[in-house]
C-alpha cells in the first residue's frame, strides 16, 4: 500500500506559508461561517432528519437480509426475517417467499435510533448542532426502499432511483463486484445519488474483503474511503466484529447472538488484546486522512489543527469531511462498511452512516420539471425564471394563463407517482414522493400526464405491506395514494389551493422528469380460459400495466390473440403467477418468444387514403392523409426537412408531419389555400396522424412485428383531406393509419422489408478454470462477438483503473486472512471470478443460464441489456423465416 502522505505534506506547508503571512486567514472557519447558522438559529427539521434511501445490489449479496436486521434493530419488527424461510417483511409476495429473491421494490418507514420515550435530550440536539456529536446521535426518519438485484428487473430498479436521495450498495465479500453491481451502480450515477458500500457475507469461507476494497476502485470507479475493516478472531479464526477507522474501536458481537449485544474495545485496549487489529487500524485512520485531504480542502486545515496527528482527529470532523465530498453524487469517494447481516455482525454502525454520510431531501438539487421542451427546476418555475422569455410568463399573462405571482399562489403540492400496486384488501396503491409542499387527505389531485383529476381520499405511510393513515405528507417524504383510478408509474400530480379542478395554464402542463421504460424483447401469447373471461382477463391486465409500465399489452390482429411483451424470461413468468395467482384471472400463457421487428429496405411511392365511417355505417367521420414511409437511414440532417413540420421520435422510428400550404399556427400561406375549420387546430391534426402513424408502426407488413428504423412522412391537405364538420380527431387518426399501412404493403410486396434482431449486451462471470470454455461457446455455437474479457490480476487492474485515473496500487485495503504478499499473490490461491463482455443474439441466449451453469458447476452467473436491433441476413434469416412461416 502506498501512503499519499507526501501530497498533504506539501498541502500542509502552503497552508502553513499562508498563515504565516496572514495569520486571521482561516480556510476551515471561512468556509463553514457562509454554510452554518449559529446559535439558536440553526434548528433540524423533520425534513433535515429524513434519509430516502434505497438497498442496490447484485442478486443475491445480502439486500434483504440486511434489509431485515435493520427493521430489527430498529424496533420495527420484534423477530428477525429469513429469506430461505419465506417470513422476511419486505418479499411478501407468494411469488417472492417461493422463489426467494426480491421482485418488486418495497418501501419501508422506521426510525434509527428508535425514538426514545420521553421528550429528546436538549442537549443532544446542541452537540450535534455545534459539530460536537455525530448526527446519528439523533433519531432520523428512514424511508428505505429493498430493489430487485435480477437483470429482468431493471426497470424496478430505475424507477425506485429517481426518488432517492441516497443508496446502500451491499456487496458480496466472496464474489466482489459483480456484472449486476456495476449496472446498478451506473444507474444510480446517472441521476448523481450519493452511495457508500457494505461489503457483506465476510463470515463465508473464501471471503476477501482486501480484494473487494481494490474491484470497488477499478471497477465502480472511484477511490475507496475505508471506514471499517472486519475484525478475525486472532487474525485468522471466525469474523467477529469490525475495526471502525472513525472511532479508532472495535466493535466485538456476541457469537450465535442476534447483533444486540455488542462489546466496544478502545485502541488502547485493542492493542493489547489484538496487536495486529489495532496496528492495521492505525494504517487506516492515516489512509483515511489522507483519502479525504485529496477530496475535501477543509481536512488539511483541520490535520494542521491537529498537530499532524493522524490519529488526533474527531470522528466527527472525519464524517463531515466525508459528507461533504458524497454531496456531488459523483461517486468519486467510495465510503466501505464491513459486516455479515445473516451473522447479524455490522448493521448498526451502517445505519449510523446512513444518517451520517447520506443527504437530507433539503440537500440533494431541486427537482428537475419541464413545461413542454422547457426544462428547469421547480424553484425556478415558481420563481418565473424558467419561463422569463416566454409570453406564458409575461406580466399581464395571456388570457387563461397565470403570472408567477398568482402560480405561486396557486400550487400547493407537487409529486411523482414511481410506483402502483394492486393490494388485495386495501385496492390500488399509488406510491409517491412530493417534491414540493404537501399532498393532503381528501385533496384534488391533477394529473398532468393524464389530463384528469380525482381526490387522494386516503394516504398512508407504508411498512412494505402494512400501512397507516396520515393526514399530510409533506415534501421529501414518501407516502401512499389509496383508491386511485387512474394515477400510473412516471405520473406528476399537482395539488392547488381551493382544490381546483384543472390549474391554470402552465401549472396544467408541468411534469417532473419521467422515467424511462426500456424496449421489451420477450414476448407471449395470452388466452382466457372462455369467452366470458376474456373481459375479466383485460381488466386484470390493464392493472398489471399500471404496476409495471416494462410490460406491454398487444393484439394480433390476424389470429385476435393478446399478447403480453416484457423484459425477460423470469420478468414474464412473474407476470403470469400475478396475473393467474394473484389478481386471479382465468387465463393461461402461451410459450415465451422473441420480440423480433420489421424494417424497410426502399422508400414508397405516396400513399393517399380517404378514411370514411359512413360507408360503414357508423356515426360521421371523414378524413383523408398522405403517407411515404423509407428506411431511417436515408433519412436527411434534422435540419434538411420543413421547420414548421412537426417531428415525433418513438421505439427507433420517426415520425414526420408536415403541411406545406399553412404556416405554424395553421393559416394559409398563400390566398389561394383553404383553412383548416375551426373545430381542429393545426396542433390536434398533427397529433391525430403522428398517433395514427405510431398505431400503423406497431404491426409490420409481413410477419407482423413491430416496425423500427423507419421514417413515415404524412402530408396534411386541408383543399384534399379536410371535410368541414365531418372531420373529427379520430376520422384523422384512421386516416393516417390507413395511409401508413398502404405505403408499408406497397414495399412489402415489392419484397423490400427484412428482420431485425436483438443484440445483447452480456456480461458472464465464471472461474478462471471455465473462460476458455465459456469463450468457445459463445463466440462460435452462439454466434456471439467478444467485447473484452476481465480479471482481477493486478496488471489488468491497472490497465483499467488509469482509463478512471485511479492507481490500485494507491488504494489502501487491509491484508485479508492467509493473504501474503502482494495481490498477485492473491489470485493464485483463490480461483477469483473473470468476466467476459460481449454482444450475443437474444435467440442464442434463451435459457442460457441452465447451460452456463453446466458449464461452471454452477458458479457461473450472467446480466444482459438490450444493446441495439441489427438486420438479420443470410442463413440466420433464413431459418428464422422458416421457422415462422412452420409455426404458422
């Protein structure tokens, strides 16, 4: 290990010049005079002393196990939960307990420390105002959320982050960083959440907590801020506690006990007791120090203060030199906790961290929101800087809109639904967290996405499936909408002073950021069991769709089947059992298939249809629409098409739509052209054919797939299209798919469309032993490309770590038991993992997993994400367009 003590030497001496010179300069109290009242004005408010955070792991580290002993040592639940028994508190589903992992993200609330009975200690509260005591010293409201660690999962995953305002990413001491930890990791840097780790399961055999310090530097990229190292009886016998590099103790638990009974060692004490424990302690604290100087100014003040005394600084002054450099959410600083949650062993000191280390609501940045394509935040909306050049936002305000004065005035509350459930007893639950101001009971809640508005007549605060009824939920907090009938994942809801019905203009159009859904790439058919649950069966689909917006709902229109599209194998065997056995529809599933798509290879001929209800004797309805659909690769610069046409971009293909005879309010350019009538605007014609394109992209011309890297123009002609009064938003909408669907036959028939398969991005991690094998395989049975392959050897670390500017070698990481020498050392007596990326076809990775593991004796493991559609050709498309033309 290499000590950076040389670079804070030389920090040390500048400063030391400066005061010398200017002796009143203090860096240290400069900085925090700006940031800190003092006194009686500094005060820590519910929302200061609330922590969103969720659990993120690969699966199987540990999430919910340690999810369970911290609702334990909370005092939430009096008997801790096991997850091979099926009692844990948040896997309540049957389907979960049955197969023992985490499917669906729980949200729970508790409170660490426990709250105590009588009224808290004034004194408390001052200590730790004035930097004196840790802020784990007070009780803080919990909201955690437990996620999925399966692939299949990612979208529970991803929409959980965008609520949180911190994470826990518990590793497994045995397996290290594994390919699904970097996944989640890059999620949650995505959206700059602040994280520390926990590496977990250091009582199992083959457990190396020196090596997992080092994979968290190269492969989560960021320097490695060890705060605890584990505690072997000995040196080399049971793990029994941890080494805390903050307190300069160890923390020693009762063996076979639950956790609670805990027996605090002071360094003194240890040296005694453990010689080699408290020298490598020693060696942390000075690491420590030295890690953070790199990160937080404010430390090399504070080791001057200090005397130059490692050891000499407060546990205190290192955690707030450590929230600090978290703050950015860069990921930069990695704090490392150490325990074994099965073994109850180092899950206190972690929600201590939690409290300590991770930010407030009030902390984190404002809440990005955007009305139409302007972008912003929240503050700045209601503050009229978002939209100051906007004639929406002028100082007499547009008829129907409202000035900022007056928004202010009007907006009460503002929230995004990330999750809804169908409970059994209590009905839909629309999982929320407000962003500003507060959500209350019996409040009318509009919903932007939706343009609909209905009444929150019952909140909760959740602990995973049980629940209890408040009247208020305030900003930063997290809570429950009972009985909602409309309310979907990635919805923003609003609330307005007087209950207002609809907002005014432009509150009606505000949305938080909406989450993302990735493209399904399963597929299968369902079927009601008769005709007269065909009905039942839609309904309970529809709710199953509002639960997990990753799956989608279909129909063939050839054969009249429903098909359900989701984002794995396990994703839609889930999505049967809470069909079939929970919401109790009577229906049954067909066998999964690959969602394959359809592209052009030429462009067609314009296409005109003239969409006419009355010739079927339905109610009026006539509109016309002109079609040219080609491949999207011909497609020109952004710049090179009708600026006042409008441009739709969805699922790879892009929709455009334009009328050459008006201008962009819809009147015509020259006197010759005719209006459009006044019941439709330019802007609801122009939606009514992008949605009847969309419609006529979803099903290709021959072999009925969904259509992607297609480029559909429709033209709009008011003197050709347009029939008076008889022209509705739907006679539009009908017309364009006609028009579309023409165009797309006409290069079919031409023989002008292919196949389009998915290509997946796979990571595998097996044992050295196995890559030879497993590279065979999958780059000539399976048809697979080899990206670039991983190992823990030292020079290959290296390699890796200077593309992220970080030198293993400078990673300081403790020696682990019948470690020698240097970590080379290391991998030749442990048979380490290795991982191999590459790019495969979903095809060749069906049922994979069964094979891998037959391969690795069951060691191996492996993630896998969408990475792009590509053209089939030869052999390959052949045999698939023989395969469905048999099935047919």
């Amino acid at each position: 290990m290499i000590f950076r003590h040389g670079l804070l030497q030389r920090h040390s001496c500048a400063i030391r010049s400066l005061k010398a010179t200017k002796p009143w300069i203090s860096p240290l109290r400069c900085r925090f005079a700006s940031q800190l009242p003092s006194g009686d004005e500094q005060t820590l408010s519910d929302t200061d002393r609330t922590r969103n955070i969720g659990i993120i792991a690969h699966i199987d580290a540990g999430k919910t196990t340690t999810t369970e002993r911290m609702l334990y040592y909370s005092g939430h639940t009096r008997r801790i939960g096991d997850v091979d028994e099926g009692s844990t508190v948040t896997d309540f589903l049957p389907a979960e307990r049955a197969r023992g992992i985490t499917i669906q993200s729980a949200a729970i609330t508790f409170n660490w420390p426990p709250q105590p009975d009588s009224a808290e200690d004034s004194t408390i509260l001052e200590a730790v105002q004035k930097h004196q005591r840790p802020r784990s010293a007070l009780s803080h409201r919990i909201n955690l959320i437990d996620t999925p660690g399966h692939a299949d999962f990612t979208f529970e995953v991803r929409r959980s982050l965008r609520i949180l305002d911190g994470a826990v990413c518990v590793l497994d001491g045995v397996a290290g960083v594994e390919a699904q930890t970097e996944q989640v990791w890059n999620q949650a840097a995505e959206w700059r959440i602040p994280r520390i780790a926990y590496v977990n399961k250091l009582d199992r055999d083959g457990a190396v907590f020196g090596q997992t310090v080092r994979e968290i530097g190269v492969r989560l990229g960021g320097w490695p801020a060890v705060c605890q190292i584990p505690w072997f009886e000995g040196g080399r016998g049971g793990f029994c506690g941890v080494a805390d590099v903050l307190t300069l103790s160890g923390l020693k638990y009762e063996p076979g006990g639950d956790g609670k009974s805990i027996t605090r060692l002071s360094l003194e004490q240890l040296e005694s007791a453990e010689p080699t424990l408290a020298a490598e302690l020693k060696k942390a604290r000075i690491a420590l120090v030295e890690i953070l100087s790199e990160h937080d100014e404010n430390m090399i003040e504070i080791f001057l203060e200090a005397e130059e005394d490692h050891l000499a600084i407060t546990s205190t002054q290192l955690l707030d030199s450590m929230r600090r450099s978290l703050m950015s959410g860069s990921g930069k600083l990695i704090p490392v906790f150490a325990g074994a949650s099965f073994r109850n062993i180092g899950i206190q000191p972690l929600l201590d961290a939690v409290n300590d280390l991770l930010p407030s609501p009030l902390e984190r940045p404002q809440a990005e929101v955007s009305i139409g394509e302007t972008t912003g935040t929240l503050s700045e909306l209601l503050e009229g800087k978002m939209l100051a050049n906007k004639s929406s936002l002028s100082k007499q305000g547009k008829k129907g809109e409202t000035t900022v004065p007056a928004m202010q005035k009007t907006l009460k509350g503002c929230a995004l639904a990330f999750k809804v459930v169908n409970d059994p007893r209590k009905g839909v639950l629309v999982y929320i967290r407000v962003y500003s101001g507060t959500i209350d009971r019996n409040a009318l809640l509009f919903n932007t996405n939706l343009k609909q508005s209905e009444r929150a007549t019952t909140l909760f605060r959740m602990y995973a499936n049980q629940s209890v009824p408040v009247d208020t939920i305030e900003a930063g907090q997290i809570g429950v909408i009972a009985g909602s009938k409309f309310a979907r994942t990635g919805d923003t809801l609003i609330s307005c002073y007087g209950n207002r019905t609809t907002p005014p203009q432009p509150l009606d159009r505000l949305q938080l950021r909406p989450i993302q859904v990735p493209p399904p790439v399963f597929f299968a058919s369902i079927e009601p069991n008769s005709l007269k649950d065909e009905r039942d069966m839609h309904d309970k689909l529809n709710l199953l769709l509002r639960e997990d917006p990753s799956l989608h709902v279909s129909q063939d229109e050839d054969t009249g089947q429903t098909l359900l599209s989701g984002m794995g194998e396990l994703h839609l065997e889930i999505a049967r059992d809470r069909l079939v056995g929970d919401l109790k529809a009577h229906a049954n599933m067909g066998k999964i298939a690959i969602g394959y798509r359809e592209t052009l290879t030429q462009a067609s001929s314009p296409n005109t249809k003239i969409f006419d209800s009355s010739a079927r004797g339905d109610a009026k309805g006539k509109a016309g629409c002109t079609a040219k659909v080609e491949p999207l690769a011909h497609e020109a610069h952004e710049g090179d098409y009708d600026e006042n046409a409008l441009r739709h971009e969805q699922d790879g293909n892009v929709v455009i739509v334009t009328a050459p005879s008006l201008d962009k309010k819809g009147r015509p350019l020259s006197d010759d052209a005719i209006s459009l009538p006044g019941h439709l605007s330019l802007n609801e014609v122009q939606s009514a054919f992008t949605n009847g394109a969309l419609a006529a992209l979803a099903r290709g011309p021959a072999y009925s797939y969904p259509l992607r890297g297609v480029k559909a123009t429709l033209i709009i002609d008011p003197a050709k299209h347009i029939f008076g009064g008889d022209t509705s938003y739907s006679a539009l909408t009908a017309a364009a798919r006609l028009a579309t669907i023409s165009a797309f036959r006409e290069v079919s028939s031409a023989g002008a469309s292919a196949l389009m398969e998915p290509v997946m991005n796979v990571d595998i991690s097996v044992d050295d032993a196995s890559i030879g094998n497993i590279i065979q395989d999958i780059s000539s049975s399976r048809g697979g490309q080899i990206v670039s392959l991983g190992d823990n050897e030292e020079a290959e670390a290296n390699e890796q770590a200077t593309a992220l500017e970080i030198d293993v070698n400078r990673i300081y990481a403790p020696k682990d038991p019948f470690e020698f020498g240097t970590s080379a050392t290391l991998d030749q007596q442990i048979n380490k993992q290795r991982s191999i990326k590459a790019k495969v076809p979903l095809k060749e990775m069906v049922g994979y997993l069964k094979h891998l593991r037959s391969m690795t004796g069951g060691r191996g493991t492996f993630t896998m994400s969408v990475d792009r559609f590509e053209r089939m050709t030869g052999q390959r498309e052949k045999a698939l367009i023989a395969e469905l033309r048999g099935g047919a």
